[in-house]
C-alpha cells in the first residue's frame, strides 16, 4: 500500500486534475441527496478483500458519489451558514494534509504551529482582548464551545473547593446554537435558559435571570454564554451590559461568535460587538465567514493559563514534550483533542497570499448582498421582510404561504438543481432564510431566486 509506483503516479495525477477543475469552477452542480439503497445500486460494495483498484474507486466518487453531496460555496447555496472557502485555502488543505504533519505539539509540529499561530494572532486582534489573550483552532465551534466550557467549569471550582463533585449551572439564551446546550451535556451541567422579550439577550434580562434563581442554584452558577450573530437571524447580544453583570457576579463570560465572529473585521459592524473585549473565552469558526475548508474553528481565552489547567494531559510518554528541548506552544493544552491537525495552516496562507483588506471587503460584501436582498424583497408584493436584516442572514415570508408551500418550494429548487435555500421558524412562523457568506453570489442569483417563489 505504501509502494511508489506508476499507479499511485497516475493515481495522484488524476486526483490533481479533478482538484484543479473543482477549484476553477464558480458554479458546481447542485447536487443532491440519494437513499442508501440507490447509492448501493449505483456503486455497489467498495471495500473488498482485494480492493476494487484507485482508478475505479476515484471514478464513482467522482461520477456517482459527488453528486450526491451538495457543494457548500455554491453561490446559491443560501442555507443554514454556508461556507466559500478561498482557492488558495483550498489549495493549501492539501499541502496541509500531504504533509502529515501533527499538530498537538511544538516538537513535532512547530512550523504548523507556527504558521496557525501568525493566524491566530490577527484573530486575537479582531476581538480586542488585552495582550496574553490566545487560542487555539478546534474542528468547530461545537468543539471550541465545550473547550471553552470545560475551562471555566475547572475555574469555578479551583477556586472554592466547595464546588468539587457539584453539578455546575450556566445561563444562556433561546438564540443561543444548539451546541451550547448539547456541550452541557456533555460535561454533565444544568442549562437555564432566558427567554428574552426583545431579540437579543441584555445585561438586564441576564441580571434578572440570575437573581431568580434559587440560592443554591446561584451557588452552582460557573458561566454566561452570550451570542455574537445567532445562527437563526444574526443576532447580536448585548455584549458590553452582560459583560458589566458578569463582571459584577463574578462569573465566567462566554461569546459564541461561530457565525458571526468574520463580521468582527468588517468595519461598518464592528461596534455592534462591543463588550466583547471583556469575554473570557470566544468561539470563532473560520470555516463559515473567514473563507477556511471545513474544518476549522477556534477557541480565545482571555487568560491562557486557566485554559490550560483545565486541559493539558500528563502521561508518561508526553513528558517528553515538556523538556527545555522541546519547548514551545502546545496546541494540544488549551483544549479537548489531544490528536489534531493544523487546520489552522489553510487560513494562514490564505490570509499570507491575499492579506487582511481583501478578507475585510469579502465579509463587507456578505453584509451589502444581505441588504440588497432585502430591499429586493421590499419591491415584491408578494414578499415581506420578517425583520431588518441582521450581519449577513435575512428573514422574510411568502404571503399566505403554508408550511408545506415553503417545504415544497426548497425540494422543488434543490430537485432542479438550481439553489438550495431553506426556511426556518421565527417566533413560530415558517419564514424563508437566506444567509449570505459567498461573494460570488450576484444579485442575479438573488433576484432568480424571489423569482421562483411568485
């Protein structure tokens, strides 16, 4: 298997062909998704004994299997939270994987490292925490979230030891993603959550959560987790007044920015995350706005030495890693995965090959696409916004349209290969969604879009 030969050549030379096609196209097939039994009929048993050969393995994924996935940088791919990665971060997962390289520890990853980490600091710079505030890149925000998690829970109870053994309790919102409350889980944590009368979480609304709670639940309470661009509609918390409540209960403020934390760069949204500056810890997914391969997230912390109190493994055969000779950052230390690549290197060159302004305008244009649709949609009379626009998602209604009209209309397009574009529920409504992230999407796409929905 691990034998250089003209196969593997031939092998190799096919699979840059298809990459180097794949690359340059702006408008892949829309693929869509087959039941098992007909990807069976299609393909038939793939792992045999005697192997079916490169050549005919590559030849259904490329003609059969492919096709049945849908290419997220599609330009009318306007669903969930898309994702565009560059060419060059593209180009550059390659490099990464072909040369296997691990990402844990200085001594064996440190020019990775290295390069994730000159990432990572423009990353840091975005958010605005004080200097010593660093992270380091997850597979994705649902990892980030429970790194982050994790550390503040061994906080809490490193401090008073009256805490060891107890459940700990976090509050959050109803606009908060669904991995804050699977990662509780996880760790074995109570969830509270705020049902907030105006859309975005505030200091206010979090101070009267917690003096709700009973005194032995507020005794459990180890974390704040605010959201900086809600999945559903964008939407931002009031950051800077559920940082003054933190501050003064003294407990640990998170920000899930997994969506919305590529808008931290773009300058006419900025301010709308103010107080982030004061969070503890920040989620960051660059493979949704900062253009990554999937996948790619990140976690801040504000203090990294709590982080790693929480995290760094001890064993007999990582010693070795903690030696004068070895020394350097340990990705692995600052949180949950131990075996990791660099993922962080895709970014690293893109941002080296296309600089920072360029990342700036592609996330300004998400913003600008989000606002043209809207005013769009204004124009139809048959179309409605829902509310305004919020970072780059926008929520709107087809008049008197059913559930079953909005669900038909999404299989409808997916079928004819032409979007896919989903909806959602808003307040108990079926509202249609779209989500900007590609710039490549146009205003004609937009406008062929509203069109199948007259």
């Amino acid at each position: 298997m691990h034998t250089i030969d003209m196969d593997l050549v031939e092998m190799t030379l096919d699979v840059m062909k298809y990459t180097i096609d794949r690359i340059s196209n702006i408008t892949p097939n829309m693929g869509a998704p087959k039941k098992e039994e007909e990807l069976f009929r299609l393909v038939g048993k793939t792992i045999t004994p005697e192997g079916i050969g490169g050549e005919n393995a590559f030849k259904l994924f490329r003609d059969v299997l492919v096709k049945a996935t849908v290419p997220i940088d599609h330009p009318r791919h306007l669903a969930f939270v898309p994702a565009a990665p560059t060419r060059a971060a593209i180009m550059f997962d390659l490099v990464t994987s072909a040369s296997s390289i691990h990402g844990a520890y200085w001594m064996e990853g440190a020019g990775g490292i290295f390069c994730e980490n000159q990432a990572m600091k423009w990353l840091v710079s975005l958010t605005g925490l004080p200097d010593g505030a660093f992270g380091v890149f997850t597979s994705g925000g649902t990892a980030a979230n429970l790194s982050a998690m994790v550390a503040a829970r061994e906080e809490w109870r490193a401090r008073n030891s009256d805490n060891v053994g107890v459940k700990a309790l976090m509050l959050t919102s109803h606009g908060a993603h669904s991995s804050i409350q699977a990662m509780a889980k996880v760790i074995d944590a109570d969830v509270v959550m705020i049902d907030i009368e105006e859309e975005k979480l505030t200091g206010r609304e979090l101070q009267n959560a917690i003096d709700e709670l009973e005194e032995k639940d507020r005794k459990r309470l180890f974390s704040v987790v605010a959201t900086g661009g809600t999945t559903n509609a964008g939407i931002i918390d009031e950051l800077d007044t559920i940082a003054d409540v933190c501050e003064k209960e003294d407990v640990w403020f998170h920000v899930d920015c997994a969506y919305g934390g590529g808008a931290l760069a773009a300058t006419s949204v900025r301010h709308l995350f103010n107080g982030i500056e004061r969070a503890d810890s920040i989620t960051i997914d660059p493979h949704k706005w900062l253009f990554s391969p999937y996948d790619c997230g990140a976690v801040i912390y504000r203090n990294l030495d709590l982080a790693k109190k929480a995290h760094a493994q001890e064993g007999s055969y990582l010693e070795i890693f903690q030696d004068e000779g070895a020394q350097g950052f340990n990705p692995a230390d600052y949180q949950i995965q131990l075996t990791r690549r660099v993922r962080g290197m895709p970014l690293w060159f893109s941002l080296a090959m296309h600089g920072t302004d360029k990342y700036r305008q592609a996330i300004e244009r998400g913003i600008e696409l989000a606002q043209i649709a809207a005013k769009k949609i204004e124009k139809r009379k048959n179309l409605e916004m829902v509310r305004p626009t919020s970072l780059s998602v926008v929520l709107f209604r087809r008049k008197n349209w059913s559930p079953e009209e909005y669900k038909e209309w999404t299989y409808s397009n997916h079928r004819n290969g032409f979007a896919l574009v989903t909806p959602t529920k808003w307040k108990k409504e079926t509202v249609a969604r779209f989500c900007f992230i590609n710039p490549d999407t146009t205003e004609e796409d937009i406008d062929q879009i509203l069109d199948t929905m007259e």
